[in-house]
C-alpha cells in the first residue's frame, strides 16, 4: 500500500484501476479503512483509477492527537495534487462525505465531481456518537463486533436479510487492519466535534449527487436533503432499500448512479464543448 506525506502527515491509499482512467477519490466512514471498500472500489475501477486512502486518524495513516475536519479536506485535496491530478471526483460515506464536502469547500477547482452518500451537513460530533449518548452506551471500550451489533437497529434496511449483514459485517471485519484504541477513536470523535458545513456548502462548484438510504437511522434521508439544498444544482436520490449501510445494501444501484452521474455528465460536456464552435459559425 504506497503513502504520502502530507502536510506533515502519512496518508496511505489504495489504488485500483487503470492508470490513464479518470481519478476517483473514494472515502472511507467512522472509525474504517480503505481496505474494507475494496468490493465497491474494484466495481468502481472498471470506468474510474480509483485511489482510496486510510483518513487521518484511521487505518495506516497518520493519528495525530489533535486534528479537525478541515485537516481532513486537506489531506484529500493535497493527495489529489501529490499524485500529479489537477482535480479529481470524490465520493464520500458517512464520515467520508463530511471530508469530501469539506474537501470540496477548500478548493472548488480541485474537485471535478462529488458524490455524498448518507451525509449531514452539521453535528455536535460523528453521527454514531450522537445516537450512543442518547443511548447511554459508551463506545470508546467496544469492540467491533459490539459496536455493529449495538448499531443493528439504525445501519440497516429491513430489506436486508440478515445473512447478508452477517456476509457484510464478515467481509469489513476480515479487511480491518488496524483496531484503534479507545484514545485514537476519542481524538477522532473529536475532530468532528461542532463541525459544520452549511457555511460552505453553497461554494461547491462541483456536479454534486446526494444519495440517502430510506431506512438509515444515523443520517436519515431528511439530513441528505438538506445537504443537497445547499449545493447549487445538486442532484437527491433516496435509496429505498438501504439504511446506513448503503454503499453494501445496494452497491450495484450505486455504482450504475455514480459512473453515468460523473461519466455522462462528462461526455455531455465533452460533446457540448465539440459542438460549440459550430452553433457560432
């Protein structure tokens, strides 16, 4: 797994894909690591060179005792230039969309597309911290396999079978590399402490598509709508047979939206581009 520095900070990343294919930034949420999108990131490579790093705090990156979210758009945005991209798409989950939106926000330029599944424009902290204090539950001694089976009831749809949660848990289980300690979840718990997007969200240049899971408990689909209101000519789609989970609810739906979403409004551009001349003649 090859690594940068930036900013004074490690970031390791995945690639897949083609080399000469269009970049596509791929984020990974709350407390994971870019090894467990590998199943909707090699979907992802057959249109895109995908490059999906560990965020800071998580994974093989850097975990720094104090960082914030803006520390996390610049990551992204200092990735995309090191690797020699004047811009890329980003598509982000959970967690990952508040970095791509914050990304996005940073440097408009940068960002050729962006897609935000299962977002929130604002918290007092992450979403699955929220719901554990209106719980009384304390995650930071957890395990994994505590916290997802404490979460069941706001991840999922009741679409999705239960040994299809088992063969999904399964699979982000056996690609996670590094168990964070109660102390490295804090800090990460603390960079998204008061973090808000709205005053941003209304700068964002790029082709933007929200995607929300009807059933998601954590960021349901009223949070992603308002995300899409503050993105000048953002595109809302509701998953109706996802909650949470969406990305491995329904990632085949996902892909096909994400590949004609940033890849057919490419072409018309491209082709819009071609005609011009012509409609001056």
């Amino acid at each position: 797994m090859p690594e940068l520095q930036i900013d004074g900070n490690t970031i390791h990343y995945e690639e897949h894909g083609e080399a000469g294919s269009p970049p596509l930034v791929l984020v990974h949420g709350l407390y994971g690591e870019a090894a467990g999108l590998a199943p909707i990131a090699q979907r992802l490579a057959r249109r895109f060179r995908v490059i999906a790093p560990d965020a800071l705090g998580h994974g093989l990156s850097s975990h720094p005792a104090e960082f914030g979210i803006e520390d996390q758009g610049r990551a992204l945005t200092g990735l995309i230039a090191a690797l020699g991209y004047d811009k890329a798409a980003i598509l982000g989950i959970s967690m990952g969309s508040y970095l791509a939106a914050q990304a996005a926000i940073l440097e408009p330029a940068r960002i050729s597309g962006l897609v935000l599944v299962v977002p929130k424009t604002h918290g007092l902290t992450s979403s699955i911290a929220t719901y554990a204090a209106r719980k009384g539950v304390d995650l930071t001694t957890a395990t994994p396999e505590e916290t997802t089976a404490f979460l069941a009831e706001v991840l999922w749809s009741p679409h999705t079978s239960q040994e299809r949660r088992d063969e999904i848990l399964a699979a982000q289980l056996a690609a996670q590399r590094v168990v964070l300690t109660p102390e490295e979840r804090a800090a990460i718990d603390r960079s998204l402490r008061g973090f808000d997007l709205r005053p941003g969200l209304a700068t964002i240049t790029a082709p933007t598509l929200v995607v929300s899971g009807r059933a998601d408990g954590l960021n349901p689909p009223e949070a992603g709508q308002e995300v899409a209101r503050a993105i000048p000519g953002a595109r809302f789609e509701v998953y109706e047979h996802s909650g949470h989970q969406l990305a491995s609810e329904e990632p085949d739906r996902l892909v096909e939206d994400v590949e004609e979403f940033l890849q057919g409004r490419a072409v018309r551009e491209a082709r819009e581009t071609a005609e011009e001349p012509a409609e001056h003649q």
